[in-house]
C-alpha cells in the first residue's frame, strides 16, 4: 500500500466516531430527551445531520491525511482515536450541567474546577496515546469502527420508531387575532421582566402609562419560580408543582387543570401564542410558538440549534464559551437563516409586531388570548426603538434598552385594542414569569442570593372591563398563583 493508503486506513476510524457522535449521535441524545422543545421529528433532519457529519468527515480527513507528517502520523492518529473514545464518553456519561441554555449569560468561571480536571485527563490520555501509539493503532482502530457503527445503528433505529405523534405545521389561522365585539381576556407574559427595571422606565419617563388606562400595578409582585419551565405551568393551574413530580406529565395536566381549560369550558375562542413550543400541550388546539415560515426553513433554524447545543455538550470546558458565545451560538450564528429573525429577541419583537398589526374585530362571543413574548429576555441586543444592537451585554442599561423597547411594543398593542374599540370590554393581564435574573456580581452569594432576588420581584398589573381611571401602583402582596384564584 502506498503512505495515502496506509494514512486513510489509521485515520479513518478515530475520525469517523468524531464525526458520527458530534453530528448525529449526540444530536439524537439531546433530541430524544427533550423531543417536546422541537417541532418537528428527528427523522425529518437526518439528512441535514448526515450532511454535517459526511462533510466533516471529509474535511477532517482531507486535512489530516494532507498536512500530519508521515513521520509522526501514528502518534497523532492515536491521539485522535484516544481522543475520540473521550468525546463519546464526555458527551453521552460523563455530563456536566451549565443550566438552562436559554441564551441568558452562563457564568463560565464557576465551572473551571471541571475545566482542570479535563485538562489532567486530556494530557494523560495525549501520554498514554504517544507511548501506546502503535499498540492502539493496531488493536483499537477496529474497537472505535465498531461503535461508530453502533451509535449509527442506534440514531437510525429510534429515528425510524419514533411515532409521529407531532403535530403538522400549518398555516397561522385568523382567530389568534379575532377580538371579541363583547368580551375579551388577555394574558400577556413579558418574560423575564424584573420589576426593578419597570420602575425604573416608568420613573424616568412617566409618558409609558399614558396608555395603562385602567390598570393597577401591583409593586410587591413575586413569581413561585425562577425559572419558565415551572412559573408558566404554576401560573396555569394556580397552585406549585408537587416534590417528585414528572414534569412532562405534570405540563400536559395544566391543561385539563389550568385557566385556558376553565374558559376553553365557559365557550370562549382560546389560542395561545407561546414562547417555546414545550408549552404546546398548555393549549394544543390552537397555539404557535414561530412566526409564520415555510416548514423547511424552521426546520433549518431547529436542525442548527441541535448542532450547537451537541458541540456544546461535546466541548471541553474552555472550550463551550466559544460554542455558545452568551446565546449567540457557534453554528446557529454562522449558517443563520435569512427569511425569519434567528436571534430570539428579534423574533419576539416580530411576533408582538405581529399580534399588534394581525388584530382584528371578530363576532360577540368572547376570546381569551395568552400571548407570552420572549422580551425583555436575554440575549439583550435591542436597543430601546427594538433596532438591533450588534452585539450582547448584561449591563444595567442593556437590560433598560431591551425592557424598554419591549413597554413600546406593549404600548403600541394596547394603543391598537383602543383603535379597535375593544379596550374597554378586555381583562387585561400583564405580567412576567420571573424576574430579571441578571447578576451583576456572581461572587454575591448567601441566601437569599442577590440572583434569587433579582429572579423574584416581577411586573404585574391588571385592567378590569370597563376601568378607566388613571394607571396607578399598590402595594399589595401577590403571586403568579393568584391569576387562578
């Protein structure tokens, strides 16, 4: 064999694996744990995965057959293949949490105890390669092609049985902006708006509550959580997710138990327009969670997502900062789609945008609309007109630019409901699911935390049919569960 044969054949296995578990096996872990966050099923983006994966491969062999020296090509080779075994075991057993990859800042420096420990391992595994490299050339190239093979058999095997219990993405109906000639509800959840930075918009520039006729604000509000995934379905049902519960089940119960259901029974027209499609199951007959797109180029954005939180996972610790890069995301941010907004305070503003312009005058029977828009949460790259910024920051006056362009687009909403002279025959909830949860300073700990208190304090005011007065603020004590009672 010639030196092309001979490298192809000791390269091959070790970068196959890589290629296999970063594009396809990982991605299939992620997915079927958390199958509810994606609207579409995994069989549809094999082919976008298995594209990654061949082309990486490729790439990576290119290079590496081309550029290593003959002379050390085994010891890299069995680098490579020491370091393949690794990343399988990193990514699939060995799994460290960061939180919830919601694009909000991950303090990095609080995980580096992790990042020294993989260092250790990563220069132990790099001796062990370099002494042992011909026994594992020899001995464990056919090993690492035999669970490439194994996690390809095992990716396309549940993509196969996976049911297709999913619904089909259709076109947005007129009734998620039909308003009632008689009676209307209206919930709408600004996440992540902290209290503080309500006041202080409202204090620095009292203009903002020209348009709150009617509504008290209630400053001693607190959510039950600090975090969407529980203070949503809480909210719902009224009372605390129980110790020990299942929470998929228990998300799926808050629709039978929750206050959609309640109108749903009193014959209200309900739809939902959520901020993630997990709380589909909230309202399934009529909820959206994307602005309006073809399929095939949602499902892009959500195949790129995959990608990015499968190199994430499968990143050394100093590494992921620059997969994630503060929510801006390695992949995602490189082969973005151009027809829909990808950043998520660009596509809430879009969908605000959206159930402001859509609105429209129906019949008499009443309507209950949640609308929950992913503003002011982070990333923070809006400035206060909504423009984008350029780039992130988690500074004081980013959170006030982007919490402020988020009260214009409230304002504009609620200026519209006048216009449509539905204003005054609307309940209207407005309110956050959680505080701010932006931390100045991550070495302020005991408890209470000043992050568990900047998670707590919420925005929260109410209008009542026909109330008129001048927006005004009380004291009064109350919960996110109190939107049940």
């Amino acid at each position: 064999m010639n030196h092309w044969q001979i490298k192809s054949k000791q390269a091959i296995p070790a970068l196959l694996l890589i290629a296999i578990n970063l594009f396809l096996y990982t991605p299939h872990l992620i997915y079927f744990n958390n199958s509810d966050y994606f609207t579409f099923h995994f069989i549809d983006t094999i082919h976008h995965l298995l594209l990654f994966a061949s082309c990486s491969f490729m790439i990576l062999c290119l290079i590496v057959i081309s550029i290593v020296p003959k002379s050390i090509f085994k010891q890299v080779m069995s680098i490579m293949t020491v370091l393949s075994i690794l990343m399988w075991l990193h990514s699939d057993l060995f799994i460290l949490s960061y939180g919830v990859l919601d694009d909000s800042s991950i303090n990095f420096l609080d995980f580096n105890y992790r990042g020294k420990l993989e260092l250790i391992v990563l220069s132990l595994a790099i001796v062990f390669a370099v002494v042992f490299a011909r026994f594992i050339i020899k001995q464990l190239s056919f090993v690492i092609l035999i669970i490439a093979f194994c996690q390809f058999s095992i990716v396309m095997y549940q993509a196969i049985i996976e049911p297709k219990s999913k619904p089909e993405i259709k076109a947005i109906d007129d009734e998620f902006f039909n308003y009632s000639t008689s009676k209307n509800i209206i919930v709408i959840i600004l996440d992540t708006f902290g209290a503080e930075y309500f006041q202080n918009i409202i204090r620095n520039n009292t203009t903002y509550t020209d348009e709150y006729d009617g509504f008290i604000g209630y400053t001693d509000a607190i959510s039950n959580y600090p975090a969407t995934k529980a203070s949503i379905p809480s909210m719902l049902t009224g009372v605390m997710i129980e110790e020990g519960a299942n929470y998929p089940e228990y998300l799926k119960s808050s629709q039978k138990t929750g206050f959609l259901n309640t109108y749903d029974k009193k014959n209200y027209q309900i739809s939902a327009v959520g901020a993630a499609n997990r709380f589909r199951a909230i309202f399934p007959e009529r909820y959206i969670s994307n602005p309006p797109t073809d399929p095939g180029t949602l499902l892009k954005e959500q195949t790129l997502k995959l990608l990015d939180i499968s190199m994430f996972r499968s990143a050394p610790h100093y590494l992921k900062p620059a997969v994630y890069k503060q929510g801006n995301w390695l992949i995602s941010d490189t082969f973005k789609n151009t027809e829909i907004p990808t950043k998520n305070p660009e596509k809430a503003a879009y969908m605000f945008d959206m159930v402001t312009e859509k609105a429209t005058v129906s019949d008499s029977r009443p309507r209950f609309k949640y609308i929950h828009i992913r503003l002011p949460h982070p990333l923070f790259i809006l400035d206060k007109n909504c423009d984008p910024k350029g780039s992130s920051s988690s500074s004081f006056q980013a959170v006030v630019d982007q919490s402020t362009c988020t009260l214009n687009k409230l304002d504009a909403y609620l200026k519209k409901l006048k216009d449509l002279g539905v204003y005054n025959n609307s309940l209207i909830v407005v309110t956050s699911d959680h505080g701010a949860r932006v931390t100045k300073d991550f070495s302020l700990t005991g408890f209470p935390s000043y992050n568990e208190l900047n998670t707590s304090g919420i925005l929260f005011m109410i209008k009542g049919i026909n109330q008129t007065s001048q927006y005004k603020q009380i004291k009064n004590p109350v919960s996110l569960l109190d939107l049940n009672n």
